[in-house]
C-alpha cells in the first residue's frame, strides 16, 4: 500500500493532554506550553476547550489562556466547544476553527454529554450552523469507535452512521477516536473502508494496548494524513477511567522520519518541550521517544 508524502499533526496535548490533570497547571505555563510547540513546528496546536467549568475545572481559564498567548501567523489554535454557549465565548476571543465531540455509543453519549446519541446531534446542529455561518471551521470527534467501556465491542455501521451525520452537518473532517485504546489495526483499515475510503479522515488513537502506532501506520496506509497526537503522551478522557495516555507526538515523528513522510516537526525541540512540561506536571512523559532521548 502507499503511503502519504506528508501528514499533518492534529497537536492535541494542551487540551485533551491536560484536561485530566488533578492539579491546575497555571495559565502562563500552558500559553508557554503553547509557545513551545509552535517553535517546535507544530502548525495545528489544539489550544483549549470551552466546556463549562464545573465538568472539566483544568480549562476555566480558556479565555485568559487565548488572550494572552501569542498567536504564531501560519499556526491554527482550535478549540473544543460543547454547543452554543461554548461558541459564543470562543466566538469572543476571535478564534478561526473550533471542533465538536460526539459519541458513536448510547451510554458515552450520555456519561459524557447527558444526551442521547439523537439529542446530541440536536445540540451540534445550531453550533455547527452558527460556526459556518461565522466564517469558522468545524472539526468533529466521534469517540468509542472502536470499543466501549459499558457497551463492549462497537458495530463498524454504528460507527459509520454517527459519523457521516456529523460530517452531513458541515464539518470539513472526522477524528476517529479509539478512545479506550482497544482498536487493532485490521478494525482501523475495516473502518476507514467502511466509511468509502479516508476523504475527511483523521484518526485519534489512545495507546492503553500498546497499539496506537501500528494502528496509526494502518490508517497511514489506507490513505489517512491527519493524525492526532499529544505531545509527550499526555492525556486520557475523564469519562471514561480506562483511557489512558494519547499517542505520544514524538513516538508518531519518530515512526514518521523512518517512514520518510515529511511533517515539519522537529525532534529535539519537542523532546525538550515534552521534558519541560513533564517537570512541571512532576512525573516523567510516558513517551518512548521522550524517555530514550531525554537527558539522564
């Protein structure tokens, strides 16, 4: 199979790297988090989320944090937004793509959303008609496309009928999300067939089986070339307990220069930025790369 000349890295470790974070990482660190992964040569970097402080107190400070971070000409910042009130406030710091996050199961839909799997799309309608309209791009997510942890094993057609509804409402890309980590590369490429092939594709891989990079080489080869990461393995989902750390960014370039696809990333200064961030959050990055290459 062929791969990609060039993927894009969807940069996802200052939002969902953090949200799961017990203790608030204060504001100035993540707008130098933010610094350092656009010198690093990330040029899409996931800022924060909109959410409503009660459901996740590590993002309350999403406005402060895009006030005062300086925003890099050719980087994107987007941000999450659950419906129309988080529009409205990220409409209010001027930002130019904003994603959704959907449930492919009933019960993620309603642990993670208190909706139904039909009341969500009820909900993302308006916010995604109102972003349009504004002149923003939508990205959406759509987690449990691989396992759940209540409901088991997820049908590919479930899957394939949550998605094309989100992607019917507008949004120019669909992030495939394993977010319990139990996907195998076979159900990658089942997946990514079932949907007609990777037009509007990106894939969104947790690493709790070990399997995001070979998962993420499956969807490379089935012509995938968005792929999202979290710099230094940060992450998990605070909905569902047994999602543990995102695919690491350095473990994806590291995979990527071997494979010789270009992504504009460079190594080392996302290294260091990865051990600094580690040293502030106190534990070391779960990163392979970070690990093997960080000084001793």
């Amino acid at each position: 199979m062929e791969l990609p000349q060039r993927v894009t890295i969807y940069e996802v470790g200052a939002r969902d790297g953090l949200q799961n974070e017990e203790a608030i990482v204060p504001v100035e660190v993540k707008a130098e988090f933010l610094g350092r992964l656009a010198d690093a040569g990330l040029t899409t970097i996931e800022a924060t989320s909109f959410v409503h402080p009660k459901w996740v107190p590590q993002l309350a400070d999403a406005a402060r944090l895009l006030e005062i971070t300086e925003r890099r000409p050719g980087v994107n910042y987007p941000v999450l937004v659950p419906n129309e009130r988080g529009l409205d406030r990220a409409l209010e710091s001027g930002v130019e793509e904003i994603a959704i996050f959907g449930s492919a199961t009933e019960t993620f839909a309603r642990k993670n959303l208190n909706r139904s799997m039909d009341e969500q799309y009820a909900m993302f309608a308006p916010t995604v008609e109102r972003a349009l309209a504004a002149g923003l791009r939508v990205r959406a997510y759509l987690s449990m496309c691989f396992g759940d942890p209540w409901e088991g094993a997820v049908p590919v057609g479930q899957v394939v009928a949550a998605g094309r509804r989100l992607l019917e409402m507008g949004c120019y890309q669909l992030s495939l999300g394993d977010t319990i980590g139990v996907g195998t590369a076979g159900h990658v490429q089942e997946l990514i067939a079932a949907f007609g092939g990777p037009s509007r594709l990106a894939v969104h891989f947790h690493d709790t089986y070990g399997q995001a990079l070979a998962n993420t080489l499956a969807a490379l080869q089935s012509g995938v070339t968005t792929v999202d990461a979290s710099a230094g393995g940060l992450g998990g989902c605070p909905y569902a307990e047994s999602a543990t750390g995102n695919l690491a960014t350095e473990d994806l370039v590291w995979m990527l220069d071997g494979l010789g696809i270009e992504h504009g990333v460079d190594l080392d200064a996302l290294v260091t930025t990865s051990v600094w961030m580690a040293e502030r959050l106190g534990r070391p990055s779960p990163s392979r790369v970070v690990t093997a290459r960080s000084p001793k």
